[in-house]
C-alpha cells in the first residue's frame, strides 16, 4: 500500500489559505475518487474539497478550525501501490507536493498585489483576508512591512497578523519616511458597529453569529459607512416578459434540460443599460474613478442556512439568452450547495437582487463595495393598469413590478442614476415576444 497526501488544492488568485470547517469522513474510513471529504471556508465562500483518488483515511492532518495554506497536506490517504505517492501524474498540475517548484508556486499560490484601490502600495503581498484585517485593525504599510511572514516566500498569514495585533500594545510602531507621505492620511473606517450592553431576558435565546454572518455583517456595515446611498423607484409592465417566458420555458427545458428563470431576462435588460450609461459600471480609487471593461454582473443568492451570497456571471455581455440561463442556474445550484469557487463571489462590477422571490413588492439593498450601483427586482403582480390606445385610455389586468436602483452619491448623481433605472425600464416593458433562446 501506497501513502497519498490529499493537499489544500489552488482556489483562485489572491487566496492563499483556508480555514477547515468539518471533516465528511474520519480516521479509518475508506473514500472514493470525486468524494468530497472536507468543508473549508475563505474569506470569500465555503466550499467542498474532493479526493482525487480512493484510499483510505489514515491521518488527518488539519482539525477543525485549524488553517491550512495552499499546497499544504490536509490528510493522508492509503492506496494500492507501494511507497509514498504525494500526487499521481493526473492530480499534479492542480495539487503539487508539499515542496513544489517555483513556477508551480506561481500557479498555486498566485499572491495578490495590493494594488492602489486600497490604502497599501508597494510590494505588499497581501491576501484577501489579510488585507481585510489590517485595515480593520489600521495598520500601516510601514507596520505591515515589519511584520516577519511565516507563509511561503515570507508572505504574511492570518496567524501573523493577529499575533501582530495582539501584541502591538508592546511594540514600537516604524513610522514611514516623511517622503513617502505624499497625503495626509486617512481616518479609519470602522468595520462594525459601535459595541453595545445588551442584557438577554430570562427565557432569551443567544446564538453566536456563524463565520459567514460575521463576514455579512462587517461588509454590510462598512458599504453602508463608505458609500452614501441614494434610492430611486420605478414601477414597470412586464406583461410581455411574463408571456414570452410562459412560451418558452417548457421548450428550452426540453431543449436544454435547464429551468428558465426571469432572471436571464432581468441581467439581459441590466447589461443593455450598462453599455448605454457605461460610468454605472465603475469603483472609486481614492480621488480616480476605475471605469470597468468588463461587466460581470452579482447575483445575490439566499442560501439555506439563511446567509446570503453573491456569484458573480462574468462577461454578461457576451452570453447569449441561453448561455445567461445557463450561467445562473448553474452559480445558483452550486451557491446553495456549497460549490462554489472563491473566484466565483469575485470581480462583480453591478448586483442585481431578487427580493421579488421572496414575495417583496421592493427593497433597498445595501450596495456591494466596491461597485457603485446596486438593482432590486420586486415581485411581479397582475394589477388593473390604465392603457393608452388609438381610441382611448381602456384598463386592462397587467403583469406590475417594482424596481428599484440604490447608487453611489459620490460619483452617481439622480440623473444617472434614474435614467438607467429607466432604460431597465424600457427593455423589459418593450420586449420582443419574437426573441429566440
């Protein structure tokens, strides 16, 4: 028999590590290939770890709560085969062993350059999670500079970090040099709330805050405190909408064995808008504003656990009806099924969120940082409507939903911010009934 180290498989540039959430199988029990064997958690999504090969669980490596860095043994496996086998021929491009070469590490372990969307410069090689804490914490980059990383090619880990933090009370702080201050720094931005006393009441239930809400809610605090936000509202006829799917959704399922939502139909009318007022599509880089190539659209997703997550359909634009179908039942099958890629919650330009499936006539969403621009789609309802005809205003039962369009007060006024609420509008009340999927 052979040993197999199962290692911490690559999961997209600037992710370099991930905490274990729990273990499918213990010790001694036997797994087949394509098996999945462990939850993980990012900073980003949580997500399944498959075995490439079947064996047997001799040692678990990483317990719970424990973080492992990219290429790092997680277990070991028993197979057929002598010697120790760290990673067959097929799994090696993905899963190198414990000591890969330096093209490799490129590969597994790609860093992300902090780049001038944040308060760092340099050659700072930060991760995701990383950089989130120092700037939570306030550290400076001449901080993060002294800071020994414990990673692979020195770079800074999770666990440096926070000892960093937790001993910095004992520390001198390095001062940068007064000609690298080219602006006076900014002031923090709290990430959190400020902390209150409640007192439970007899009969009260305390639930501690799972990983994933404590990330929600840090996000939802800082959008809010980053961006003012400003909200308009329109209420459009999607009759058209609703006949031209109740035409085609039994075809395309027969033709494609996919489900057809609205939701193609609501990003198809989002993306069209986007190329007519392309400075919705942006972020803010201090003072600049970064005008975006692509548009990748967010679709926030509820997850059954109640926590909320938003996969990204990347290049929109170049996807057909069909191919947006299946884009999105796809990204929503595996958000709430916890197969989801870190890479695939990254690089959002513009989020759409369906408060409609919930039953909502409308909602205010809170807008993801660091887009600029965030629609809500309300439920679709059949309301008597005042029709203008040839021979006179006539009322007739419609298919009414309510949008609206929260915006970035810093660098999206009302009038873009209206006129592209309004040419949503008009694509879906002028829908072709004679499109093709």
């Amino acid at each position: 028999m052979a040993e197999y180290k199962l290692l911490l498989p690559s999961m997209g540039e600037g992710v370099m590590e991930a905490t274990i959430i729990t273990w499918l199988f213990n010790e001694g029990d036997h797994v087949k290939e394509d098996d999945s064997i462990v939850e993980i958690a990012t900073d980003k999504v949580d997500s399944d770890v498959p075995t490439p090969v079947s064996g047997k669980i001799v040692k678990i490596l990483k317990q719970k709560d424990e973080v492992a860095k990219v290429g790092e043994a997680i277990a070991i496996l028993e197979i057929e085969g002598e010697g120790s086998a760290p990673a067959s021929e097929e799994t090696t491009a993905e899963t190198q062993a414990s000591a890969p070469d330096a093209e490799t590490l490129k590969t597994i372990e790609e860093p992300l350059k902090v780049s001038a969307s944040t308060e760092f410069s340099g050659d700072l090689y930060l991760s995701p999670l990383v950089k989130s804490i120092a700037q939570q914490e306030n550290i400076s980059e001449a901080e993060l500079k002294s800071i020994n990383g414990s990673g692979l090619e020195g770079r800074i880990t999770k666990e440096d970090i926070l000892a960093y933090v937790k001993n910095r009370g004992n520390q001198s702080v390095p001062q940068a040099a007064p000609a690298q201050q080219t602006a006076p720094a900014a002031k923090p931005v709290a990430t959190s709330a400020p902390a209150s006393t409640i007192t439970a009441a007899a009969g009260d239930e305390i639930i501690p805050m799972d990983r994933m809400r404590k990330i929600i809610a840090e996000n939802m605090v800082k959008a809010k405190q980053i961006a003012p936000h400003v909200t308009s509202f329109i209420e459009t006829d999607v009759t058209n909408v609703v006949k031209w799917r109740n035409k085609n959704k039994s075809l395309f399922e027969k033709r494609e064995g996919e489900k057809l939502t609205f939701m193609p139909i609501f990003v198809r009318a989002v993306v069209k808008a986007i190329q007519d007022f392309p400075m919705i599509n942006v972020s803010i880089n201090g003072e600049n504003i970064i005008k975006k190539k692509n548009i990748n659209i967010g679709m926030a997703t509820a997850l059954p656990d109640g926590n909320l997550i938003v996969p990204v359909i990347k290049n929109a634009d170049q996807l057909s009806l069909s191919g947006l179908a299946k884009a999105i039942n796809d990204l929503a099958y595996r958000a709430r099924n916890k197969k989801l890629r870190p890479e695939d919650t990254q690089g959002a330009t513009y989020t759409i969120s369906n408060v409609g499936s919930f039953g909502n006539l409308m909602g205010t969403p809170i807008i993801p940082q660091p887009q600029v621009a965030i629609l809500a789609i309300g439920a679709i309802v059949k309301k008597p409507a005042v029709l203008e005809t040839p021979d006179g205003d006539v009322i007739a039962i419609r298919n009414l939903m309510f949008m609206s369009h929260s915006y970035d007060h810093r660098v999206v006024d009302g009038s873009l911010g209206g006129m592209m609420l309004k040419h949503v509008h008009d694509y879906l009340e002028n829908w072709d009934l004679n499109t093709e999927i």
